[in-house]
C-alpha cells in the first residue's frame, strides 16, 4: 500500500483516544504484509521493530506518530471523508502514522542499516489522555541505548517543503490548577475569613508569577453570594505552562507558599487541586542542529519556530531521551487544526516521509 492510500484509509476510519482499535488492526495487517515484526503497546498502539543489517543492534531510533481522532463532525467534503459520525482525524495524526509507515517501508526494504528502528505508533495523545505516559509504563526501550526519539506535527502555519524546527525549549507543560477559598459566609467584612478578599489577593499573587518561561493564567473564578450576603466559599480554576520542569516544579512550590500566607493573613482555608498535565517537550540541541542541515541538504526549506504553549505528550519522551519534535508544512490552506475543515496538503507526506527516512538513517550510521 502507499503512503497516501494508508492515509486515506485511517481518515476515514477515525477512532478517539484509546479507541484506536480498528486503527491499530490496520496498521498491524499493512505490517504483516511488509514482513515487519510488531507488537501491541498502551492497549491500543503498536510497537514495530526494524533491525538493521549491521552495527550494535542495542542502539536504536526510536520514530513515533500518535494515531487518535478528534470528536468533530468532518466537513471537508473530500471523498475519503470520515466514515464515523461525529469522529474526525482533524489533527493530522493520519499523516503523521503514514509517514511513519511509509519510513518503516523503506527501512524494511533493504535493512541496509546500523542498530535497530522502533517504530511507535501512539493511542491517547489528544485531549489529555497522556498516551505517551501509558508507552513508558511499559519501559519499552529498556534494552536499548536510545540513540533519538523523533516525532513531528503537521503544522498549516508553514508550506508544503518547509520544515519548523526549536533548539531546547519547544513548547511548554501544561497542569489545571483548582484553588478554593474557603471562609466565612453571611454577613460582609473585609477582612477576617472573607473568601472573595482572600482570593482576590491570592490571584493577584499567582498572577505575579508571570514571567518569559511560565504562564500562569486565572481564568474562572466563583464565588456565589448575594449583594448583602458572602458566600462560604470562592473557587479559582487557573493554567499554569512552564518552559522549564525545574521551573515547573519550583512555581507549584510558590504556588503553596502563597497560599499559606493568604490563609494565615485572612484565617481562611484554601484547598489546592493540580492536575499534572504534559510534561516540557525539549529539543536535544544537538540533534535539531543535525536535522536542520539534514532538511537542508534534502532541499527543503528550514524554518526556525518560537516556543509554543501548546502542549503535547511527547514531552513525556523528550523528558527521559535525546529527542526531536519538529514540525512538517502541510500548507495554509489546511485552515486550523482541531476544526472540522482540517485539510493537510497530501504533497507533504512523501515530503516528511522523505525527511524521516533519511534522518533515521544518518543517526543510525553514525
Ligand atoms: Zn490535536
Ligand atoms: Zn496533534
């Protein structure tokens, strides 16, 4: 099968987070029939793996693509549509699970390499699923010497043949912070236990943890009283994205001690709930330096990109091994990812299927 007939076929067959189960099915027939040996991984992902002909088969590669969909009603009007109703690849994860067998194509075609190619095919990697987090609880790699794990994102900001790429810092964590205030309801003061006075004054304090690495972002705050009656309680919902997991972790460290001096200043109770999102993804220096020239030498064009604040869970790699995460131009008529009139430019995925292949190849035969 090709790379865009593969494609094709997982658009139209779409399937959600850790529903991935005809996708995977799929993916391990088009393996079979490639001869290239695979295993399920994260109950709905797939762990494919290439040795090479030559050098220390322990050294590997490691080259992910996520494969879940998105609940979106599809509205491009092509003819290989999403079949399922209300479901709808509108992230560009069956390109990026394409090209992934496409590159494992060609690898399998003459194995004329060092070390070993693992190919991973992700579930879970949209809406907080933390698909990546699931692969490492089964420590797949842990009879290898990962040499780079390498992924990519199709990205409609930059056009057919460009490739965006970040040294270091990419893009950035994301943990949902629920604080709630509680004092004393019924009549008004302004002082002692009044939960809006004291979340008013806590806010202002996360908001002074602003900086160039880390946003820390109040976007809902509750408090349910009546114009001559205070509420018991008020609730804060807040984001907080770091560019730095030391950073990240030294912010929830402030976050306490801010607390602490509210509930002393005001003798009010505040309870805090952090959800741990996505961890950094950081971009080995090294290796990005090595794959811009790489695209460069491929003639693409290489494009450098800002840190982002989205998040993505292939931070969870990046945190453990040497990784790259770089982003392939898909073109800006695809319009914005996440709608329901996503359309990624198919002339990109023999383009990234290109870059891919020999990326691996050159880290391999190092
Ligand atoms: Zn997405
Ligand atoms: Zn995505």
């Amino acid at each position: 099968m090709n790379t865009v007939d593969f494609r094709r076929h997982l658009h139209s067959h779409p399937e959600l987070s850790f529903e991935e189960h005809s996708t995977a099915a799929f993916i391990s027939e088009q393996l079979d029939a490639l001869g290239i040996e695979h295993r399920p991984i994260a109950k709905t992902g797939i762990l494919a793996r290439i040795e090479g002909r030559r050098g220390n088969l322990k050294r590997c590669v490691v080259l992910r693509a996520d494969i879940d969909a998105l609940p979106l009603q599809e509205m491009t009007g092509v003819e290989w549509a999403s079949q399922c109703e209300g479901v709808m690849h509108g992230c560009g994860h069956d390109c990026h699970a394409a090209i992934l067998y496409g590159v494992l194509k060609r690898l399998q075609s003459d194995r004329d390499f060092e070390g070993t190619v693992l190919g991973l095919f992700q579930p879970g990697e949209e809406r907080g699923f933390a698909g990546a987090r699931k692969v490492l609880d089964e420590d797949p790699f842990k009879d290898y010497d990962v040499a780079a794990v390498i992924g990519e994102h199709v990205d409609a900001s930059l056009e057919v043949g460009e490739f965006g790429f970040c040294p270091g810092k990419f893009m950035a964590s994301a943990d949902a912070l629920c604080l709630t205030v509680k004092g004393a309801g019924g009549t008004p003061s302004q002082g002692a236990k009044n939960p809006i006075v004291a979340a008013a004054d806590l806010v202002m304090r996360l908001n002074a943890f602003n900086s160039d690495v880390c946003t820390l972002s109040v976007n809902k705050v509750v408090a349910e009283g009546l114009p001559d009656h205070l509420p018991e309680e008020c609730r804060c919902e807040a984001m907080m994205r770091a560019f730095d997991e030391k950073l990240r972790l030294r912010i929830k460290d402030m976050i306490a001690h801010a607390v602490e001096e509210v509930e002393y200043k005001y003798d009010v109770g505040v309870s805090v709930d952090i959800h741990d999102g996505y961890p950094c993804v950081e971009n080995d220096t090294q290796l990005t330096y090595e794959a811009m020239l790489m695209a460069d030498s491929c003639g693409f064009v290489v494009r450098d990109l800002e840190r982002i604040e989205g998040e993505e869970d292939f931070g969870c790699y990046s945190q453990l091994y040497p990784s790259l995460y770089y982003r392939l131009g898909v073109g800006r008529e695809a319009g914005r990812k996440h709608t329901a009139s996503f359309l990624p430019d198919e002339r990109a995925l023999a383009i990234g299927e290109e870059f891919m292949y020999q990326l691996s190849l050159s880290i391999l035969n190092k």
